[in-house]
C-alpha cells in the first residue's frame, strides 16, 4: 500500500512540473513571481527523483517478499508430492522453476498492480488537467465519435 501511495506521489508530482513549467512560461515577465516559480520547480524535480529512487526499492523489496512467499509455497508443496509424481521432472527443472519461473511471475504481477494504479492516477490527473485548459478537447478526448467525421452505415460503406 505504502508503494502505491508513493507511486501516485511521484505520478502528481510529475504532473505538477508541467503545470509549474506552463506557469513560467506564461509568467516569465513577472521578475518577482518568477524565482518562485523556478523553486518549486526545482524541490518538484527533486522530490520525484527522490520518490523513483525511493519506489524502486521499494518495489525490489516487495517483489522479493512476494518472490520468496511463492518459492516457500512451491517448495512445501513439491515436498508433500509422492515420490512418483516428482520422478517425471529431473532435478535441474525443477530447481528452474523454483528460481526463474517463479522470480519471474512474480515480478510481473507486481509490476502490473503497481504501474495500473499510477496509470490510472495519471491519466485522470491529465484529463482533469486538459478539463482545466480547455474543455471542449477534454470531451473530444472521452468522446466515443472521436473517429473519422464521415458517416459509416451498417455494412460498412460511406
């Protein structure tokens, strides 16, 4: 949960730089607004810098938990097998599927749920971005009919 929390963090603070970088822009005239503006940029860069260091950690220890958990399982499983079962497969596969099979797995799946949840963050973050600027393309955007303008009918001619 803490990864997740982190993870949107750093995915508002990204969104964050663009506004900030928008509002230099549109600022840059201004001689006392501006050093703020450059401040915060800056403390923004640096916190999500630090918060990817601080999630990829993060996300190694998870994986790795999560990685030893399945081995454990595996392993316990393998142990109360019959002997006969686990004569079909030679030592070295299973030993394989122990190690690579599971590691692998098991960094997928976290990955996935991670990722998903800071997509899902950023992409409503952006579209509550684009609704702030400009509404209209915000709609476009979520609009069902945002293909070709001409008209299809049912057997697919124009």
């Amino acid at each position: 949960m803490s990864l997740f929390i982190l993870n949107t963090c750093v995915a508002v603070a990204s969104v964050s730089i663009s506004l900030v970088n928008k509002s230099i822009v549109d600022q840059a005239g201004d001689r006392a607004l501006f050093p703020v503006l450059v401040i915060i940029m800056v403390m923004l860069q640096l916190f999500s810098i630090l918060g990817g260091l601080a999630e990829s950690l993060l996300e190694a220890t998870i994986t790795e938990k999560y990685a030893c958990q399945v081995r454990k399982n595996l392993f316990e499983r393998l142990l109360h097998l019959p002997w006969i079962s686990r004569t079909e497969y030679h030592s070295e596969e299973l030993l394989s599927r122990i190690t690579s099979d599971v590691e692998q797995i098991t960094s997928g799946v976290s990955k996935l749920i991670i990722s998903g949840g800071a997509l899902i963050v950023r992409l409503i973050l952006a579209f509550c971005l684009l609704w702030n600027y400009a509404p209209a393309l915000a709609v476009a955007l979520i609009s069902p009919h945002r293909g070709s303008s001409r008209q299809v009918d049912q057997q697919g001619h124009e």
